[in-house]
C-alpha cells in the first residue's frame, strides 16, 4: 500500500473506531450492527494507535530541550568555589554531577532529559 493511500485509509477509519468507542458497545457488537469486518477494524485500531504514539512521540522530544556542552574558560574557574559532586550519574555519554541539595524534582527532569539523548 502506498503512502497516500494508507493515509486516505487513516483518515476514513479514524472516525469508524471514534463511533465505536463513543457508541459504549462491546467492539464487537458495534462491528456487526454497523457492517464492519472486526478483524479489520482490530487492525486499522492499532495502525491509528501507532501512528498517534509517534507523532506524540515526536511531539515530547520537541517539548524537552537537548543540552549542548559548553566548554568553560580556565580563567572562569580560577574566580570560583570548587564543586565537589556528592552524586555522579553516567547515562550513555552523558555525565551528570550532583549535589546533595538537588531537588527530586529536578533530579527526575534532569534523567528524564538524559535518557532522551544519545
């Protein structure tokens, strides 16, 4: 099936499966009163199911910014405390260094964010 033609198939099923789960009927009953094949409608269900997981997929990798190392001037550091990292998570590539005083909530957006990039 070719891709123009498995959209205008999105678009015509997408509506069929709303009408059944809105109609409160078992979907197999709806298939039957409404003249739908069920494995058919089963199949098109999870085709318009996959096709919304990645475009919300999509959409949340849009939401969370990718960080980007920036290299800090020697001279920077000279005029500031050390830090001494009470916590250091390696994730993939990615290290992160913590102190104890970290909130848990920006513990859990901080490796929410890391395990989003590779």
């Amino acid at each position: 099936m070719d891709k123009i033609t498995h959209e205008m198939r999105l678009i015509q099923w997408t509506p069929i499966i709303r009408d059944c789960h809105s109609s409160g009927m078992t979907i197999r009953s709806w298939c039957s009163e409404n003249n739908v094949n069920v494995n058919q409608f089963h199949y098109w269900q999870r085709r318009i199911r996959g096709e919304v997981y990645e475009s919300l997929k999509t959409t949340e990798l849009q939401r969370h910014p990718k960080f980007v190392q920036l290299p800090v001037p020697v001279d920077s550091l000279r005029n500031t405390t050390a830090f001494k990292a009470d916590m250091i998570i390696h994730i993939e590539n990615n290290l992160l260094e913590l102190s104890n005083t970290v909130s848990e909530e920006l513990l859990s957006k901080v490796l929410r964010v890391m395990s989003d990039v590779k």
